[in-house]
C-alpha cells in the first residue's frame, strides 16, 4: 500500500497568499484561543503546532534588556549623525543580533518597539534621548533608514518587525498618563502626524504604539486617528500594541471609562490589537476582553480583525515558513563588523559647538583630563548591557599614552560623621563579583533586585571616605572606594553594592536635607531617612540620623591640581540617564548642574585652554564663549571614548549636526505642557529669538563653499541641486542642508523647513555636486478653513547651507498653488477647533469616539480668532453647540460684542451638547473673535438668515 502524506493545512502552505493564509488560520482558531492572542504573551496553539508569541523587544540603539548586545550610541545621537546610511547599517546590526539571541533565547522577540519617533519639541523632556530630532522631516529620514535596517532588505519575509513609539504628541513624563495634549489641527498635520506618516509611508513599519497620554481630552489608546490617519497610510496590516499598564490607565488614573471592560473594548474597536498590561499574566486582560464580548461591547469580527493584524506580522517574520525564511539562521552577534559600526556611529555622532583652534590638539600635547563622566560609559534605560567599554578617559590613554595624560575626576570627598561621634563604614567583603545589572536578561528589567550578599554599612571610629556626586535638584550619589555606589536593596539596608545608579526606581540617589546643626540622609527611592542600628545602617520611617559632612577634599581643588601644568585641560561633563531627566521624570532646568559649573569654572581658572566635552541625552545652557573649544555628543555606547579620543586628535573630523535647537536660558522655552508650536513659536521652525546654537550646528576641521545652486519644477517635484567643495586640507563630512520658507504667506508659517539633506565625504579640493527631488508637498499646510492640505501660490525661497542659519545660497521659486479663500461660513459654519489663534484655550474631546471641541483653561478666559469669515450678503442668526456651563462672546474685527449665549449650570454631563441661538447682523468678509468662559465647551458655530 502506498502511504498518503498528511494534508497540509492552507495556513502551512508557502504557495499561497498569505491573506489566504490568514484566513485559513482564522477559521480553525477557536474564540477562546483567538481571544487569548490579545495579551502581549499570546499562549501557545499546540493542537495546531503554533508557537508562543510575545509582542515588545526593546532595541533603540541595540538589543535591551536581553543581557550582552553590541551598544550603539543613545537614539538622539544616531539623530545628530544626519546620515540615513549608517543608521541604516545600524538597523541592520540590530536585527541580526537580534536573530542571533533568539536563537539560544527565545524570550528575545522579533517584534521590535522601535524607533521613537515623538519629535524634541522641549528639550526638558525626560526622554529626550529616545527621539532623533525636533524636526519631523529628520525624524522620519532617520526613523526610516532604521526600520529598513530592521526589517530587511527581503521582498517577503522580515528579519525582525519594528513599531513606531509613541503615538501621539507625546513630549512630557509629569502627569503623563492623565495629562492631555492641546494639539491644534495645523500642528497636529504639519508636525505632529508627520513624522509617523513618512515613516509608514516608506514601507518598512509594522505598526505603532499609542502613547499613555491623551490629546485633545482623549486618550491615545482610544484614538480616532488611529484609524483615520494611520491606517490611511498602507495598505499593509499594522500592529497597534498598548504601552505597558496603558490599558488599565483608561480605568484607573484617566477615569476616562467606568470599567476596563469598557475600556478594553473601546481600545480594541479604536485599534488597539495587543494589550501589554499586568506582565507576563494574561489572564486579567483576557477576562476582560471575553466580558466585554459577553456584555455584547465587542463582536467576534473585531477580535478576528486584530487577530489578523497580528498574525500577518507573524507570516511575515517567517514563523509558519521556516524553510523558506532567509533570517532563520542568522548569527551574527558581537561581530568586528559591528565593534566597527558602533565606533563609526559615536565618531559621526559628535558635534564641534565652537573652536579657537585648540582642535585638533597637538601632537605631544599634556592634557589633564576632569569631570564626573571622564572615566564613566554610561547606559541608558533602554541600553543592553555593555560587553566592550571605553571611557573618555580609557580612550585618551590609548590615543596619546598615559603618561601624558593626568586625571582628576572632581568628586568632593566626605566622610558623614553620625550625632554619636562615629563613622559611616563600608565593611570588607570577601563576596565574589557581581555581573552587572541586566547582565543575565529580563523580560522587565524594572524587577531586577538589589544585592543582599554584601555586609550593611556600619559605623567605626574612622569610617569610609565616600565620592560625592550632586547631579543638582538636591539629587546625589555616594560612591565607595571600591567603585560601588551606596544602595537600598528590600530588605531596606544600605550597602555599596551597585556598579552605576540605575533600575525603573534608582536606589542609589539621597538628599542632604538640613536639620538642627547637620543633615538627613534621605533616600530618594523609598522616601525614608537613613538610621544607624545595632544590626546595620538602613532606611526606616522613625529614627533618622543627623549627620555631620565632614568635607576631606572639594572636587574643584582637585580639578585646581592637575590642571595648572597642562598644556590643554578637557572637561568632561553631563548627565546621568537614570537621573534627573528620564523616563517617568522631566528635567527642572536646562543648566549645568552646579556641581560641573564648579569644575568648569575652576578649569578654565587654573588654565585658559580648556575645552569642554559635554556628554549627554539633551541640551545644556551653558555659556561657552571663554572656552577654547566645546564639543557635545549624546551617551555614545560601547565605543564613546575611543570616538571622543579620535576626533580630539583630529584622526577624525567631526562632523555631527545638533539635532534640535539649544536654547542660551529657560525664558526661551515655553511652558512643558504647551504643544502649541506655531503659536508658541517653538523649535527651529517658529523659535525669534537667538539660540545658544541653531539646528543643524556643527563646525570641522576644514572648510567647505556652496554655490550652483539651480532648482525647477516639474510633476509635482522641484528639482533642487548646488556643489560643496572641500577648500581646507584636511578630508571630512559636510551635512548639506536644505531649507525653504514662504516669502510672504497669508499666515503663519516656518522661519525656514528642513525639506533634504546630505553627508558626503570629501577629499581636500574635491567637489561634488548635490541634487535633490523635493515633492511640491512639502511646501503645503493644513488649512482649517478648508480642512485638508493646500499649496499656497507664491515664491518661496530656498536656502542651502551648513546649518538652520548657516545659509550659503539662496534662490526664489515661484510655485503654482490653490489661492485661499474666505471661510464658507454660511455652509460650513465654524468648527470650534478649527481656529486660525488663540489664547487660554484647549482643545478636549467632542465625544469619547471622535471630533474636537474648545473650552478655556482653568482659571482663564479663552479667546479665539477665526480669520476671514463670509457671511455673504447677510446672516441674522448665530447658533453655538455647546455643553456644561459658562458663556460665549461673538464679536467681528475686534470690535463690541454682537452676541452671546449663556448655558447655566445643570446635572448633563461633558458630551451632553445643547444648541444656542442669538441674534446677529453681518454680512461680507470679517474675523470672526469668539470669547470663553467657564468650564463650558464649545463645538460648533453656525449661521443662518
């Protein structure tokens, strides 16, 4: 007899389509088993040999959380690269060793959650270091290279899945999961929504992940644009996964919803396909999502269609093709090509503030070497651990020997002397070495513990002389001779157990908090004090411990003594990641924190030729002018000091470009909650003021000229080219910058726009000419009187050059366009958040599904313009849509009040809306100024007569 092979079931066949596939495996699942694939861990199918699946593998700028992974530079670094090329090689890195680590894990996913895409709109922000920049068209070109890089070069199979983060307007960590974001309908369309919608539009994205906060008074979890924008941009099948805790948030801080039974199934009919809530445990999200079903708020279709979404990614991945999958056997991990990419990406990631000539140095020169990140490699939250690491300081000695190098690190060094007489003590151990936090890997690295194996500190006669950090805000670190930085593990006693501060809750950061004729130690992660008892010193809530800090050396005296006989002084300074200015928490101020003044000051005391190497995930205010020379350049990863020690030397010429604007003083920014970037005039775009250095700033080694500049139009693109030549002597980078403005617009519109840019490399005297095919789209905005995008007609100048106001050459084009017309009111009326400006007010939700509506903020009295209205030949009548209580003053031009609806107070709730007529006589073209006040809300205005 002959033996029949088991039939295949369709969903196993490579052959076919895999929407046929999908529907296929649709069929045979189960609801149940369907139901539990909604979880960010979806269960295995083993009676239809389908495997595990977990959304989330974090991988920003190289493989997080997973243990060892090669470490590239902070993403705000790979932003100031401006090169798409080498964050495409990144990318690329990225995903193999990605593959690499799956292979002996299989707790490493293939659905990345990356890049970040949220634009530096306030350089305050806590996670400043996880965007590429405050422009979006920056963003998305680097955004873009990334996630080709991510998922492959193949036309079917991906080598990993990557998801934009965070959906949307998303730029403050206070209040974050109950704050909303006002965002205007121009703002949203012409900065918002841009950078995600270049990013998918370019075919290499699997989907998005909603941010915890709301915009225009909804959540983003239940937003309509997810829908509306989103998914109107490709036609493929994108994964919407939740934040973590997000969908219990609509519950319980938003009280948007009175059940999570509601929320979940408003989330999923909005879109959300994956809930990422209460970790590994399905189980309560699951129980939520089949109630909602039972109490019929959810339909077997809208399970199957996000479902679907899910599944197509895993087709995609090669998961149900695993013979045909050309990722499969993928190993490259830890490779030199990839040891030579990272240094590449910390050498182009460094950016030249300003230079005397003291750069590059000399060969033989003496240099002392200070600051508290001149021996530090600092990691990130989302950073994998380290497995090669250079300091500056590491670097230095390497590039230029030891002995011509000395070193202070500028710590102040204190012993804390207890009210009994005694000494803080760090007690000998003889406990083996710890690896380091994260090494082993974790799915959620924020429940890593503490070190227990090592003896509390105690007290003695002499005790311990500690190194002081004051990272500012009161915030400081204590670190023992050993290297060990003074931590709380549960058990609440304090040891010198963790090799840097780090953890979702750091448990190395105290405060000295004055008390009687000493101090209070208090513990910043616990909130409790610091007392010493019979067992140990620990933290507790009574008790607490006065002590005396007795001072045995400042940092600037030690910066003092090594500095004087040098013949150049680099001071290395900056941030903490895990303090003051992360996740969870935004930064107070943009200063130099105090402690890095003192030793900035005192260097450039003893020795004028100081330079200052600033190291950090965002802007600094600090003033460079009496400094030989000043560089900056993010947390740059594994190979940072030996890029920094290159490009000192001069073997390299820098040639990174700031990525967002650096502002000379906090007066310059606006409020952190304001997201109102046209009328704020907020970033490089719209910013009057002088900045400290512009967008796209960054000097070299030698010099470039621009010129040829020629540019015409033709289908819907405008043809732009012009040369740079290398004219000193020395081969370098130029970042080629191409802006454009409106010459005389009708309203509002940028200072200049980032439309194209360029890295080349030139040899000294070499010239290459840059040509650039700019579509006619870039030069639209979103006009609220007609509700879409429109090209204005008229000239408009194009601006080429080194940086946002570095132009070389200029030219005017005259582009053909849509001329404006006067508001249609009598047809359309006014859509409350349609205005052309406003003042004291924000835009909340019309409905908990859809649409806008105003209101003033509390405590102010809203005023909006709606600029050139026709009323025709004449209206005598207003209507208003409204809800809650207060009133609205109608006036034209600025003159009296015409007319006005008042709606008292009453038990309807926020999205009960009544209509309210009054009389009015107009006619013509006039501006409509609409006056707000109370805590009423205002939807629409209509005419008639």
């Amino acid at each position: 007899m002959t033996a029949h092979p088991p039939h295949t079931p369709p969903f196993r066949d490579p052959h076919l389509p895999f929407a046929k596939r999908i529907d296929d495996l649709l069929s045979r699942l189960t609801l149940d088993e369907k139901t539990g694939f909604l979880h960010q861990f979806a269960p295995a199918v083993e009676r239809l040999g389908i495997p595990a699946f977990r959304t989330g593998q974090e991988a920003l700028h190289g493989v997080a959380w997973m243990g060892p992974a090669t470490v590239f530079p902070q993403a705000v670094g790979l932003g100031a690269t401006w090169n798409t090329d080498l964050v495409r090689r990144i990318g690329e890195a990225v995903s193999k060793e990605v593959r690499a680590m799956r292979a002996r894990d299989d707790r490493v996913g293939l659905n990345i959650w990356a890049p970040t895409v949220n634009l530096l709109r306030h350089p305050l922000w806590g996670r400043n270091e996880e965007g590429y920049s405050e422009d979006p068209k920056l963003t998305s070109a680097i955004a873009t290279a990334y996630t080709h890089g991510l998922r492959g070069d193949h036309p079917t199979y991906w080598r990993t899945a990557p998801v934009l983060k965070h959906w949307l307007a998303h730029n403050n960590e206070t209040d974050r999961a109950t704050s909303s974001s006002s965002v205007r309908p121009r703002v949203l369309h012409e900065y918002d929504l841009r950078a995600f919608r270049e990013t998918v539009e370019a075919g290499a994205v699997a989907g998005v992940m909603p941010a915890y906060n709301l915009v225009n008074g909804r959540p983003n979890h239940v937003s309509p644009y997810l829908r509306e924008h989103l998914r109107a941009w490709t036609d493929e099948e994108l994964l919407v996964c939740s934040d973590a805790g997000a969908p219990s948030n609509l519950v319980d801080h938003e009280h948007y919803f009175d059940t999570h039974e509601e929320a979940t199934a408003a989330s999923l009919r909005a879109g959300v396909d994956s809930f990422t809530d209460h970790g590994t445990d399905s189980a309560q999200m699951v129980g939520r999502i089949r109630k909602a079903y039972e109490q019929g708020l959810l339909t077997e279709a809208d399970i199957d269609t996000a479902v679907r979404r899910q599944l197509s990614v895993r087709f995609r991945l090669g998961e149900f093709d695993p013979h045909d999958d050309p990722h499969a056997d993928v190993r490259d991990f830890d490779t030199p090509a990839h040891r030579a990419l990272a240094q590449e990406a910390a050498e182009q990631a460094i950016v030249l503030l300003r230079n005397d000539g003291v750069l590059p140095l000399a060969p033989g020169t003496r240099l002392a070497v200070v600051g508290l990140l001149a021996d530090e490699c600092k990691l990130d939250w989302y950073s994998g651990t380290l497995i090669h690491r250079s300091t500056p300081l590491e670097g230095l000695y390497e590039r230029f020997g030891a002995e011509r190098v000395e070193f202070a690190e500028g710590v102040d060094r204190v012993r804390l002397k207890t009210s009994a007489g005694a000494f803080l003590h760090v007690l000998a151990s003889d406990a083996g070495e710890d690896e380091a936090r994260g090494a082993e890997g974790a799915l959620d690295p924020a429940l890593l513990a503490g070190r227990t194996d090592l003896p509390p500190l105690t007290t003695d006669a002499t005790g311990t002389e500690f190194a002081l950090i004051d990272w500012d805000e009161g915030v400081l670190t204590l670190r023992a001779p050993d290297g060990r930085y003074l931590s709380v593990a549960e058990d609440g006693y304090l040891r010198a157990s963790a090799d840097q501060p780090g953890g979702w809750v750091v448990q190395e950061t105290f405060r000295l908090e004055p008390h009687a004729n000493g101090h209070l130690l208090r513990h910043i992660g616990t909130g409790r004090h610091v007392t010493v008892a019979a067992d140990g010193v620990k933290v507790a809530d009574e008790n607490a411990e006065t002590f005396e800090l007795i001072i045995a050396e400042r940092g600037e005296d030690a910066v003092t003594r090594v500095t004087s006989e040098a013949d150049v002084v680099l001071v290395v300074a900056g941030n903490d990641p895990h303090i003051n200015g992360r996740e969870t928490e935004d930064r107070a101020s943009l200063r130099l924190p105090v402690h890095q003044e003192r030793l900035l000051r005192a260097a450039r005391a003893a020795n004028p030729r100081t330079v200052l190497a600033l190291v950090s995930a965002y802007p600094y205010a600090v003033d460079t002018s009496d400094l030989a020379a000043a560089l900056w350049t993010a947390h740059g990863g594994q190979a940072a000091g030996t890029a920094l020690a290159r490009v000192l030397a001069g073997d390299v010429s820098p040639a990174g470009r700031l990525p967002q604007t650096w502002y000379e003083n906090d007066a310059d920014l606006p409020g952190l909650l304001d997201y109102d970037v046209i009328g704020s005039r907020q970033t490089y775009l719209y910013f009057e003021g002088t900045p400290l250095f512009p967008f796209g700033h960054g000097l070299s080694y030698t010099s470039f000229s621009y010129g040829d500049l020629t540019s015409r139009a033709a289908d819907g693109t405008l043809h732009v080219s012009f040369a740079i030549t290398n004219t000193g002597d020395v081969t370098a980078d130029e970042v080629a910058q191409l802006y454009t403005r409106a010459v005389d617009p009708a309203l509002p519109r940028p200072r200049r726009e980032l439309v194209a840019h360029r890295r080349v490399t030139l040899a000294p005297g070499a010239r290459e000419e840059l040509s650039f095919e700019v579509s006619l789209r870039a030069f639209e905005f979103w006009d609220v009187a007609q509700g879409r995008s429109r090209l204005e007609p008229g000239p408009y100048e194009l601006l080429a050059g080194a940086s946002s106001e570095d132009i070389r050459l200029r030219t005017t084009v005259l582009l053909d366009g849509e001329p404006g017309a006067p508001r249609p009111v009598l047809q359309r009326g006014l859509e409350g958040a349609d205005f052309d400006e406003q003042s004291g007010v924000e835009i909340v939700d019309r409905t908990r599904t859809a649409g806008d509506a105003v209101t003033a903020a509390e405590g102010r009295t809203g005023e909006l313009v709606f600029r050139d209205c026709d009323f025709g030949d004449g209206v005598s009548e207003v209507t208003m849509t409204v809800s809650g209580e207060g009133a609205v003053e109608l006036s034209l031009d600025g003159g009296t009040v015409l007319a006005a609806v008042q709606v008292e107070e009453s038990d309807s709730g926020p999205y009960d809306y009544t209509t309210l007529g009054a009389g009015i006589v107009a006619e013509g073209v006039h501006d409509v100024r609409l006056r707000l006040r109370g805590p009423l809300r205002l939807a629409h205005v209509g005419f008639s007569g």
